[in-house]
C-alpha cells in the first residue's frame, strides 16, 4: 500500500511486516562485498576452497557465540550514531581470542571467528536501521524493541510492524502463527516491562510520569519537560487559544489515530503553528495534542478521567 496523504500529512503504510533472516544468511552479501575470497565458494565438487571451509566452519561451530558477541555490541552501543563502521570493526577484531588464533585468514593477520562477527555485525546493524524506521518513539526504548524483535524472529509466520508509545507505555504490533503465539506474547510482556522501567528519551532508568501527557522518563528529562506559567501568562495564552479555535480546530478535526506517539503528533503540530511566537506556539500544540489523545481515548473506550 503507498503512502497518503492525510490531514496534510504524509502518512506511510505501516501494515506490512518486517523479517529478519538468521544472521549468518544475512551476513553473506557483506561477507562477499568484503571479503571476496573467502565468500567465495567451490564451482564443482573437485575445487576446493579452504578459506570458505574454515568460514562455514566457524558458524558451525560457534554460532552461538558469534551472536551473542554481536548482541553484546548492540547492547554497549544502543544508539545508531555510535555504531559506526570503525566501532564495528574495532569490536569484531577484538572478539574470538576465547578460541585461539589458529583459524586465520588467508594473511595470516585476522581470524575467521572476527571476519564473521564483523559481517554480521554489519548485517545486523544495517537490518536494524530499518527496522528503526518502524519505531514511533524516542530513541531510549530502541533497543528494548531489538531485544523483542531478536526473541522472535525465526518464530513461524512472525512478522514485526511497529513499536510506538502508548499512554506512556510500549505498544508492538507483529505477526505470528497460533502455534508460536503464547512464544512471541511472552515476549512482548518482557519488551513493555523493561519499557515501564526506561526513560523513553535516554535509556536510564525511568518510571511512568503525569505530564501533559503519559511519558516514562528518568528525574533529568521529567524536569526538562515541565513547563511553568505565571498566572497571567497561562491567562493570556488560553485567551489567544480560545480566539483562535478557529485555525486550531479543524486541524484536530481532521487528525486520524496512525499510530504515532504523543510527542510525534505534538511535533507535528508545532511545525503547524511555526508563526506564532514560541510560548504561544507550544501552548497550541500541547493543547492540540491533548485533544488528539482524548478523541483516540473516546475511540477506546476510555473516561476522560483516566488522563492522556
């Protein structure tokens, strides 16, 4: 389904499913971009190929490990600026002396257990900017989302579609057959409790807040996001909101639920109202925002006692 337009907004399809092959298969199209002659395999049953051989036996017998050492990285390196190219590569070539250095490449100078954790690696990280594009919230809870996404690929029928915040919590939306359902719910039990106790915006250690709206946040971004008005102020910037119903209202009329977060739809608004002065500008959208969140609150049966 291609994109729409919606409300003035360019609205991508988010239904169709994301998979992730196992690592090794992944890695093949790096491993034979970079390491060319060992990618390369025999053309008929009396060539032989040793420095494919030792590769495939690498995986064969340390495949645990090789994953578990790229999982480690993505752990120690949660944030997609940090895993560049360099970190990579300095990571890979650090890893496997555990099982000594007599599988060498064909130079002697690099062993095939660090040729195969930097391809995969490679793979891996590519594999989960993608996915990224899939997560409407902060970057905090990202690789909460990975771990849940490494837990069931491979899982019969599985299949990722989005991770967004909702009502200050993790909500996922994936794929999966009957047979492996309890599996990937068990799962995603885990990724929304880990979820519950991560600021959303850092990774630190947070907890559910009551702000404009829900968030989970640590102590440091809770108080970067309060906001306090003088009396007078907030009188005369709900005077300017009310006066200006009619610009702000049929905005939020025409808002359709597409599963973006509250700061996503509190961002968009804001770009909305980039003429008014910046006081202003954020009254309007915060208010524009909880007005969004209460209407998809009456779509889910939800008092409007319960909060945003």
């Amino acid at each position: 389904m291609p994109d729409r337009i919606v409300g003035g907004r360019v609205v991508p399809d988010r239904r169709s499913q994301y998979h992730m092959e196992p690592i090794q298969a992944i890695a093949e199209p790096v491993l034979k971009e970079l390491y060319p002659r060992v990618a390369r395999r025999p053309s008929n049953d009396d060539e032989i190929q040793p420095w494919r051989i030792c590769y495939d036996e690498i995986w064969r017998d340390h495949a645990d490990d090789i994953v578990d050492d790229i999982h480690a990285f993505a752990d120690v390196h949660p944030v997609d600026e940090q895993r560049t190219d360099g970190a990579i590569k300095y990571w890979a070539y650090g890893c496997g002396e555990q099982f000594g250095n007599h599988h060498t490449d064909m130079h002697g100078d690099r062993s095939y257990y660090c040729i195969a954790v930097h391809v995969g690696l490679l793979a891996y990280t590519a594999h989960m900017r993608a996915l990224r594009t899939r997560m409407y919230c902060e970057h905090g809870w990202y690789r909460v989302i990975e771990r849940f996404h490494d837990a069931c690929s491979g899982q019969p029928g599985y299949g990722f579609i989005s991770a967004s915040e909702k009502w200050g919590g993790l909500n996922l939306v994936y794929r999966c057959d009957p047979a492996v359902q309890e599996r990937c719910r068990e799962a995603e039990r885990v990724a929304i409790g880990r979820a519950s106790h991560t600021c959303e915006v850092c990774g630190l250690a947070g907890e559910l807040r009551m702000l404009a709206w829900r968030k989970t946040l640590c102590d440091e971004h809770m108080l970067l996001r309060q906001v306090d008005y003088t009396e007078a102020e907030y009188e005369r910037l709900a005077a300017e909101y009310a006066a200006g119903r009619p610009r702000w209202q049929p905005i939020v009329q025409s808002w359709q639920d597409e599963g973006l977060s509250a700061d996503q739809i509190y961002d968009d608004f804001m770009q909305q109202f980039a003429d008014l002065d910046e006081p202003d500008r954020r009254f309007w959208a915060v208010h524009c925002t909880r007005s969004c969140l209460l209407m998809r609150g009456r779509e889910e049966g939800r008092s409007r006692d319960e909060g945003v």
